[in-house]
C-alpha cells in the first residue's frame, strides 16, 4: 500500500492496529524550537529518530540531550535514535529552529528498559556495485548491537550509494512464520529523494508467477508491506533514502526468503551475505 505525501499534523501514519501492516507503527513529528509532543503505544516498543534537526528526549527517569543533529537532509549527518519501551510515555522536546522526527514502532508485549543508540554505536554496512546496479549503504540504530535489548522492532536508514539504482533484490520476502526458512515481519517505508523532485518506483508482487503492483514514489511517500516480493528503484541521476521499520510477529531476527528465479544473484553481488546476516 501506497501512502503518498501529506502533512500528518503529527498523527500517526500507521496506527496500532493497521489493517495492512498490524505489526509496524509509524509517526513523523514536526516541531518548532522549544515546542514539545509526548506520546505512549500501548502494546508497542517505539524507537525515536531525529531525520533532521536536534531533540531532547525524556522517558520517565531517562533523559537523551541534543539526540540527533543533522542539518537540511538525512544525508547530513548520522542518524541517532531512543528506544522507548512498550506503552511508556515520551516526552520530545526540539531545541534547534525546527526537527523533523520518526518514531518507528512494532508490536510487543514485554516491557523494557529505554535507552539512546548515539551515531558511534551505529551498525553500517555496505553492499552491492555499480556494475549490479544495487550499492547502497544500510546504518542500523536498532540491529544486531540492540539484540539484547529490543523485542521484536528493527528499525534501519538506507541509501542507495551513486545516482540510480535498485534496492531490495534480489527479490524477497518475509510474510510466513516458517523458520528456519522465512520469517513473518510487517514492514512499513518512508522514502526521501536528493535532489527532492527526484522518484522512483516500488514494486510488489504478491503471489508467484503474476503480475503485481507497482507504485510511484516520490518524497515523503509511505510504503507499507505486508506481503510479497519488493524490489525499489529510483530513477537514473537521484540519490534515493528510505526509512524503515520492521515488526516481528514471533521473533526480532529477520529471514528473507528470495525469490527462486533470482536468489543466484545472491552470489554475484558483492557483501549481500554481509547484509542478510545483519537483520538477524
């Protein structure tokens, strides 16, 4: 499902309880210096990052100062982020002119201890090559390194690296609880373009052997996956960026299934094993 660009007055995009993806929760803050905006998800952790600007971030006893920092674009800058344990009320306060801020979530019971992902404690990885036409850079702020301390939320930045491109192929998909082999996850991205008329398009396809969906993409777009293969691409001459939010059903590590036609390309393109094994 596409959910194109609109102002959300600071309301959630995805809801608890979504119809497509019931596993994710996403929400875009917007503040102005010295405003503030608190919230609590019953029944599911969330994670904060600041896509622009600077934040103070208090969850009850727990205080997260100047969290963030980047400047016009999240390519200005490394991501930070807070942990927000399931329920729990937070409180964001900005304190530059102006922030743009994530709150990412997924469904979860338990109840744990909140805690800050500084850009030093950030997972990177890189993958892919020009030539495969799939380089792109992933900064995990809750991946492996949070394993212990998270239930069932990944939430991850990725940028295709040069202009133009694929991500997410080989095809893939993670929408049947049948581990060893694939796991079920909700996933829900938000897409940024450089520069911001740039586009790109997210494919979909839902059942094996048919014709899916296809949808245009364009800065501020929403994507909320909860079944299928998808691949994105973004148009030739534009940098492309998508926050993303994955929600475990019965466990946080991550199995993709790829798509049989396509999953010999796994050998082909250079650190893809380095990146499957970085969601687990």
């Amino acid at each position: 499902m596409h959910i194109p660009p609109h102002d959300n007055q600071n309301k959630p995009i995805v809801d608890a309880g979504d119809a497509v993806v019931p596993l994710n929760y996403f929400n875009i803050v917007r503040l102005g210096k010295g405003e503030t905006f608190s919230y609590s998800v019953p029944g599911y952790e969330t994670c904060i990052v600041p896509a622009t600007g600077t934040i103070d971030v208090a969850v009850g006893e727990f205080q997260a100062s100047e969290l963030g920092g980047r400047g016009v674009d999240v390519w200005d800058g490394e991501p930070e982020g807070v942990y927000v344990p399931t329920g729990v009320e937070a409180v964001i306060t900005c304190v530059s002119d102006s922030a743009e801020v994530f709150v990412a979530g997924a469904k979860y019971d338990e109840v744990l201890e909140p805690f800050a992902v500084r850009a030093d404690e950030i997972d990177l990885v890189q993958y892919g090559s020009d030539d495969t036409k799939t380089h792109r850079k992933i900064k995990h702020i809750l991946g492996q390194k949070q394993a212990d301390r998270v239930g069932r939320l990944l939430v991850s930045e990725l940028y295709t690296v040069g202009a133009g491109g694929w991500s997410g192929f080989p095809s893939h998909k993670h929408d049947t609880d049948r581990v060893p082999v694939e796991t079920r996850h909700d996933e829900t991205y938000n897409f940024r373009f450089r520069p911001k008329h740039g586009s790109g398009m997210q494919m979909l396809q839902r059942e094996e052997g048919k014709p899916g969906d296809a949808y245009h993409i364009m800065d501020g777009s929403t994507i909320c996956i909860d079944k299928g293969y998808h691949p994105c691409a973004v148009l030739p001459g534009y940098e492309m960026y998508y926050f993303t939010i994955l929600g475990g059903l019965t466990q946080r590590s991550l199995i993709q299934y790829f798509q049989p036609e396509h999953a010999d390309q796994i050998e082909t393109i250079p650190g893809i094993k380095d990146m499957i094994a970085k969601f687990k």
